[in-house]
C-alpha cells in the first residue's frame, strides 16, 4: 500500500487516491495502536516484577492497574477491528416498521425510534429524521432516520430485524400482557466512491401529504417523495425537506443504498452462505426480546446476552448487543438460544 501511497500517478484518480489514502491511514491507526499497547504490557509487567522483586505493593497495584485498564483499551480496538467491512465506516440509514397489532406494535415501534435515536446521540452521532408515518391513535407506522458519523452503519448493521416486546399494555383497560412486534431494517449511506446505477424507468415516483407533528423536522406541504423500485420492490420515502425537489434528491440517495445494501448481503451469502443462513433477517425471525412485565430482561437471540436493565437499554445503552453481535456475526457460530416467555 506505501508503494501505491508514493506512486505519483495516484492522484490522476481523485476519488481513487483518497480512498487509498483513508484505508492506509486506518492501517496505520491500528497498527500504532496494537504496537503501544504491546509495550504498555511489557512495561507493566516489568514493573510487576520489579515491585515484587523489592516487596514493594503499591508498584505491583499501579501495574496490575494498567494492565486492566489495557484489557479494556484492547477490547475497544477489537471492536474497531471488527468493523472493517466495505461499508461500516459510511453513515447508516435506519427504518422502523411497526407489525401487526395497531395501536400496541406502533407505539412499540416510537419506543424503537427513541431507543436508536437516544444510542446514536450518546455515541456522539448526528441524528435526522427523514420520514415518519404516524399511527391512528398513538405512536407510528414506519419511520426513517439518517445516522451520522464514522463507523455509523458498522455498529448499526446487526440490529436489522424483529424487535418483540412484552408488556402490560397502557391502551387496554384490562390491563393484560401483550406481545408487539416491529423491525428494524439498517442499510448504509452510498457515498462518491460507490457507483450505483438506477434506471429510472424501472421506478415509480408518488408524491404525497408529508405526515407528523411538522415543526422544524417535518414539514406538512404536499411534498413528500416516494420511489418504488419496480423489479425489487423496494420502496423508500423522504419528507424531510420544505422542496419536492430536495426531497426527491434524498430519495434517490435512499434508494441507491438501499439496492447497495442487497448487494453486499448477496456478497456476503456468497462468501459464506452457511453463516448468512444463521442469521437470516425476516419477519417473525425475531433478533431481540425485551421483557417488561412481569420481569425484567431484555435478551438477544443470537448471542445470548442479557440485560435486567430494559429501561436502560430501551434509553440508548445498546453497546454490549451490538459489539457481541459484530463478534457473533464474525464468528459465524450458531449456538441455540431460547427465547424469553
């Protein structure tokens, strides 16, 4: 790659000289970072041996102390590790779709769009919502909303599919357990380097009546754009702008990542077709159950990790699923995991 870096025809192809430039600067990044960590433990333990060697306690602690704190750096650089993928450093999309139920799976589905919303502020992401569908009585149908920030689709990628809820239900008046279901689908925001081609006449353009509260996020002119892509299916929509114009802009962004994210799900069943058929995404495959009445846990499915702090987790602390997630999906284990009643 340093050949490459120091060829002097490199930047006869912008784009392609700042893409190289970007990888090899993250190779560096990682490589100092492995290198200082090596040597941090090699200091410490030395100093374990000196203060054992002069009976000397408090120089054993301060060293056993940093070579905690080292087991903690390392696991957050084999996060970083993980998230290596073509796309994972891009912004990410994320769209909730409330299931079957009414007023309970939409209002499950507004909980699901805070929760996500409420992880990516604390991570330091900006947050946009793009679209949104209100429910009838209480909370939404579907929403989109656009996450960004480095690395935003590589901690995203995993939480696509269905989210199932367990509660006693604040709309019935009985006051009864109920289960809602809703899916969360993630696909990653094409940026200049990724050439995507769309043929026009394989879509359909619908305008319509925006849908919200409106106010400075959503606007409630008869701008909203919505484009189907005909031999697939997919269809996306954005209402985020006053203009037709920039929303219909949006909206094809929208679409060619999400015809991008199929491409890399079919390279990636390509690649292992076992691994992807342990995590097959699809309605009633439910990835995560949080459990509020007449317990509390959260759990996800894949990889067996719990939580018995759901309001914690349904307020943004998603970090332990995701990086075990990322872990599991790298892994490609397939480990049974019952789910919770």
């Amino acid at each position: 790659m340093n050949n490459k870096a120091e060829d002097p025809n490199l930047w006869n192809d912008a784009n392609e000289a700042q893409k190289l430039m970007r990888e090899r600067q993250q190779l560096d990044d990682s490589i100092a970072g492995v290198k200082r960590l090596e040597q941090q433990m090699l200091d410490n333990i030395e100093l374990i041996e000196m203060g054992e060697e002069e009976g000397d306690a408090s120089i054993v602690k301060e060293a056993e102390d940093g070579l905690k704190a080292l087991k903690a750096e390392s696991g957050k650089l084999q996060v970083e590790a993980m998230l290596s993928g073509e796309a994972d450093g891009n912004d990410t999309y994320v769209e909730v779709h409330s299931g079957a139920g009414g007023t309970e799976s939409q209002d499950w589905a507004n909980i699901l769009l805070r929760m996500y919303t409420r992880w990516a502020e604390r991570s330091g992401f900006k947050v946009e919502l793009l679209e949104v569908h209100d429910g009838e009585e209480a909370g939404i149908k579907s929403a989109t909303i656009l996450i960004k920030g480095h690395n935003a689709y590589g901690w995203m990628k995993t939480e696509s599919g269905v989210h199932r809820l367990v509660r006693i239900s604040p709309y019935d008046s009985n006051a009864r357990r109920h289960t809602s279901f809703s899916s969360i689908w993630v696909y990653p925001v094409v940026d200049d380097s990724i050439q995507i081609d769309v043929n026009e006449s394989d879509c359909r353009i619908d305008t319509f009546r925006s849908s919200g509260a409106g106010g400075q996020h959503v606007n409630t002119t008869d701008s909203a754009v919505r484009i189907t892509h005909i031999p697939t299916g997919i269809a996306v929509a954005c209402q985020q702008e006053r203009s037709q114009h920039k929303n219909k802009a949006k909206a094809w962004d929208m679409l060619r990542a999400r015809l991008y994210e199929v491409e890399l799900k079919k390279r990636e069943e390509a690649a292992n077709a076992e691994a992807a058929s342990k995590t097959d995404i699809g309605w009633g495959h439910q990835i995560r159950s949080y459990v509020l009445q007449p317990y509390q846990l959260v759990k996800d499915l894949r990889t067996g990790v719990e939580s018995t702090a759901p309001d914690d987790v349904l307020n943004g602390d998603l970090n332990e699923f995701m990086e075990a997630a990322l872990a599991h999906r790298i892994s490609g284990k397939a480990d049974a995991v019952s789910d919770i009643d």
